[in-house]
C-alpha cells in the first residue's frame, strides 16, 4: 500500500520468534522486487518496556528527505496516498514552512477490523462506512484513551 521508501525500526522482544519473521518479511520483499527499504532492530535491554520515542528517533535518523509521513505500524495508508504526495511534493513542500500536515485515521469495527477488502477505496466509501458504523474516527470514544492523554 505504500510503494514509497520505508525505514521501520522493529522491536525484537524475542530475537529466537522475531528474527525468522524479519527474515521472512526481507524475503517476501525481495520477491516482489522491493529494495527501497531499511529496518533497524532494536533489541530491549528491558523486555517489560515498550521504547516508542526510541523507535520513532531511530527511524527518523537515516531519513534524507524533507518530508516524513510517520506513522505506527496499525496504521494503514490509503493507497492513493503516495502518488497523491508525489504528485503534490512542490506545493506541500512550499506549505511545510507554514503547516503542520494531520492525516485522519480511522478503525474498523467489528467484522471491519484488520480486513483489507473491507478498506474505504475512496472518500464517499468511507463515508458511508462511517455511516453504516463500519469505522469510526479513530480513539474517538470516551472510553478509548490511554491514561497517560488524559
């Protein structure tokens, strides 16, 4: 969905379990012909923690371009979202000064989760996903929040 260039850093808890599914993954790109990614691994000195500031910097690091489009990795891009950025780059570029760019994100509900035939293709799909509950904004419930953003 994102045929852009990816730096992913990916937390090995488990290196015995996470490893091979690494392996795997480069694999699997490299079958498709995929070459325009990096990953760094990083392998917790402490297994009960979980180092998101750590793995945003460390993927952010080898970044050489002006733009970065950050994201967690249950996080799916639409799948216009690159050539639209691409097609944009010169006027998002010359805003960047001046904006900050939010992209909405939204989540399944119920049968809808994590079911990629069940993804909106395109503005009025998600509308009417949004409308038939399907998904929803996402963290848009009372009850949704961690207690550290409250």
């Amino acid at each position: 969905r994102w045929p852009g260039p990816i730096i992913a850093a990916l937390y090995i808890k488990d290196a015995s379990k996470d490893e091979p599914r690494v392996d795997r993954l480069e694999k699997m790109l490299k079958a498709i012909g995929r070459t325009n990614y990096r990953f760094i691994l990083v392998f917790p000195a402490d297994s009960s923690l979980y180092p998101a500031n750590l793995l945003r910097n460390l993927a952010l690091e080898p970044v050489l371009t002006t733009m970065v489009f950050l994201l967690d990795i249950d996080l799916i891009p639409d799948i216009g979202f690159y050539p639209y950025v691409k097609a944009e780059y010169s006027r998002l570029l010359e805003l960047s000064d001046t904006h900050v760019f939010t992209i909405p994100a939204f989540q399944g509900i119920g049968s809808a989760v994590g079911v990629e035939a069940e993804f909106p293709v395109d503005k009025e799909d998600l509308m009417q996903m949004v409308k038939d509950k399907k998904v929803k904004p996402i963290l848009s419930g009372e009850k949704e929040f961690w207690e550290a953003f409250k």
